[in-house]
C-alpha cells in the first residue's frame, strides 16, 4: 500500500515537473509535504533536507563562485582564455568552450556562461562572426566542464549524497574528473570539427539576435586587493576540499569560505545571498524526503525491479551502462536534472543491488547522462540562457545536441565501466 501511494504521489510530481504548470519549487516541496502526511517519512524529515550537508555545500560553493565574478577575477581569467585562442570560428569556439569549461568545473554554470556571453558577444561583433555559431558551444562547454568535479553541477553532489546516506564513502571532488574531462574534450571535438556544421548559419553582424539579454553577467569591483583575497581563499578552499578529510566535512570548508570572502569583502551579505540559486536549493531540500520515501516505501525497490529485468538475470558492464544512461538522458531533456537526479539515485541504489553492481558506477552512469541535456533548452539554466541572446529555436538544438548526446553516451560507455568496474 505505501509503495502504491509513493508512486502514485511520484506520478504526480513528474507529470509537473515535465509540464511546469507549478513551479518546480512548489512541485518539490509539495511532495515533500505530502510523503510527510501520508507517513512514508516521520513529519520531521519532510524538512531534513534543509539541514543536508550536499546543500549546504551546494549553497556555500555559489558563494565561493560568486565572489570571483563580484571581484572581476573570473571574467578576467575567461577573458583571457577566450581572447588568447583567436578570432577565427573554430578558434573561437574551442577557446570559449575551453573556457567555460574549465570554470564552470568549480564555478556556477550558469554564472559562467553569464559572465562569458559578453566576451564572445564583443569578439564576434568585432571579427563579423554571427553569435549563433558560438553561443550555443559556449552553454554545452559549461554543462560540460561542470561534471568535472563534485560541486561542478547538482547531480555529481546528489549523487555523492545518495551513497552518503546508503551508509557508502561519497565521491572525492575531483573523481568526476575520470569522466568529466574525456567528455569535455570529446564535447569540444565534436563541436569544431562536426557541430559546427549543424549550427544555424545567422550572419556577420548578428541581425535579429537580442545583444540585451547577454549582458547577464555581474557588475564587477576589479579593485585588485579583493581580487586577490578571492583568488587566495577559493585556492585554499578547492585544495582542502580536493585533498579531503574524515575530520572536515566539505560543507564545512566551503561554509567557512563563504564567511571569509564576505569578512574579506569580496562580496557582500546580500550579493552572497543573491548569488545561490534558490530554485535548486529548494529542489535540492524537498526532493530529498521523497528520495527517502522512495526508498522506505519499497516503490524504489519496484521500480529497480522492472529496470533490472528488462537488462536479464546477468546484465554485462555495457548493458547496465547503457540502460542506465539512454533512460536517465532522455528523462533530463524535459525536466530539471536536479530533480531527476534525487529521484533516481535511490533506484540506482536498488537497481545495483538487485544485479550484484557497484552502486559507485550505477550513480556515475545516472549522474552524467543526467547532466547530458543538449537536445532541448529546458534541461539546463546556461542552454536557457544563451537561447534568447543567440536567437535559436527549439529545434536548433536537437539538430546540434543530440549527435553531441550520442558521442557523450558513446565515451561513458568506454570510461566509466574502466574506471567504475561495475562488477568488481
């Protein structure tokens, strides 16, 4: 009975995350509430996921990220990326890819991709290239380089949490890296030698393409003091949490980092409190008693069921790999990764013990094609955000994303079982 009222409760929730008719924000919280009233988790957990160390590291981490745009530091360094690779098309391209690749891997995704378009705006204004042939890369080299590290994008952290809470060791800050880094440079491969082919040819001086809408990145102080307190403390902070520690917990580094830049007057409280995306923080917080429900109710075990027979009594490494990523990247074109990624966690937990797995692979699987949404521009904030300043249609990236869809599923299906086994 309570893995029937889970579903039926799930069902519900999909079926607004994918439409949108509510808010994602209120869909999550509204399900956390009704597995609270329906007992599938003690009235008390339906708030348990505000206090979760992944989002507070989450949360604290857009404040370390935020403090380099505030203080310039970060458009420098992108500046300086972009520039350096030249003006021709494919230089360009590979070069403000490269950029938002290697930022966004510890920066906010969508921050970068703000604080990029303005850059390749102006050397396209300036070398008579249309910004429809750079912007959308831009946004794929940022959703590409977040999967880098663990505080990269919401799904490596989700994913970290999950074992976290499966009573298994999370993943270290850079082990995404094994992935991230082959799918980034395979990402940027495939743009300047093949997407680019698919892109919208758009003209020389940019006609029809809403300049306005790009200026989307931070005003900055670039006063070199501050500059440099930020460029010190989130140095600090990215070797403690790449170096790793039983004594302190990642959330409590980056939350101590936070409180410095603000001391240090990197930003300010409010710029801090602005700077976290509070639509994947409550995402994050209320989807998590459902995953909870999911799990006690025994509909996740249900649902691992069904997925498991579908690969066979004794699935091989490539079937489990690509099951897992082909179900998990097509759900993500239509909703929100962050959610999609606490849901389906705990089933990955449920399916990789079902099948005698590595649940360390199963969640990488889930984390990066969750993490693959480039067929459509509702799956991603910095997709969304180049949509309007580069003038593209919803058909325009299905063209160019989905071949960059299939070469992301072919280099996990070579990577992951290698670095994951998943049956070691």
């Amino acid at each position: 009975m309570e893995a029937t009222i889970c579903l039926v409760i799930l069902a519900i929730m999909c079926f607004f995350f994918v439409t949108e008719l509510l808010p994602p924000t209120v869909t999550s919280i509204g399900g956390a509430v009704a597995v609270g009233l329906t007992g599938l988790v003690p009235v008390k957990a339906v708030v348990w996921g505000f206090a979760n160390g992944n989002v507070i590291l989450f949360a604290s981490m857009s404040v370390v990220g935020a403090a380099l745009f505030h203080t310039g530091l970060a458009q420098k360094i992108g500046d300086m990326i972009v520039r350096a690779a030249g003006r021709g098309e494919r230089s360009l391209m590979a070069g403000s890819m490269a950029a938002g690749g290697t930022m966004s891997s510890v920066l906010s995704n969508t921050g970068t991709t703000a604080s990029l378009l303005p850059v390749v705006l102006g050397i396209c204004a300036a070398s008579r290239i249309s910004p429809q042939r750079q912007l959308m890369p831009l946004a794929f080299g940022c959703g590409l380089g977040g999967l880098i590290t663990i505080v990269g994008t919401p799904p490596n952290i989700i994913a970290s949490g999950a074992l976290e809470n499966a009573g298994l060791p999370g993943f270290g800050f850079f082990e995404f890296a094994w992935i991230g880094v082959p799918l980034t440079v395979a990402g940027i491969l495939y743009m300047t030698l093949i997407g680019r082919h698919f892109l919208p040819k758009g003209n020389a001086t940019g006609e029809g393409v809403d300049e306005d809408a790009a200026v989307e990145a931070q005003a900055s102080a670039n006063d070199p003091k501050k500059m440099y307190a930020a460029a010190v403390i989130s140095a600090v902070t990215f070797l403690l949490l790449a170096a790793g520690s039983h004594l302190v917990p990642m959330y409590i580094t980056a939350l101590a980092a936070a409180r410095l830049l603000i001391a240090a007057g990197c930003l300010t409280e409010k710029e801090a409190v602005d700077s976290v995306d509070w639509v994947t923080f409550f995402l994050l917080a209320g989807m998590m008693p459902v995953a909870a429900a999911l799990e006690t109710s025994g509909a996740g075990r249900l649902i691992a069921g069904t997925v498991a027979g579908f690969m066979g009594s004794s699935p091989s490494p490539l079937m489990v790999t690509a099951t897992l990523f082909v179900f998990s990247c097509l759900l993500t074109q239509f909703m929100a990764n962050t959610a999609l990624t606490i849901l389906l966690c705990p089933i990955g937990i449920s399916v990789a013990g079902q099948i005698g797995a590595d649940p360390r692979a199963v969640l990488t699987v889930i984390a990066v094609a969750a993490s693959c949404a480039f067929a459509t521009p509702l799956g991603t904030q910095p997709n969304r955000l180049v949509m309007g300043p580069g003038g593209y249609e919803f058909r325009d990236y299905a063209v160019v994303g989905i071949p960059l869809i299939i070469v992301c599923f072919l280099v996990s299906l070579f990577v992951i079982p290698m670095v994951w086994p998943l049956f070691p």
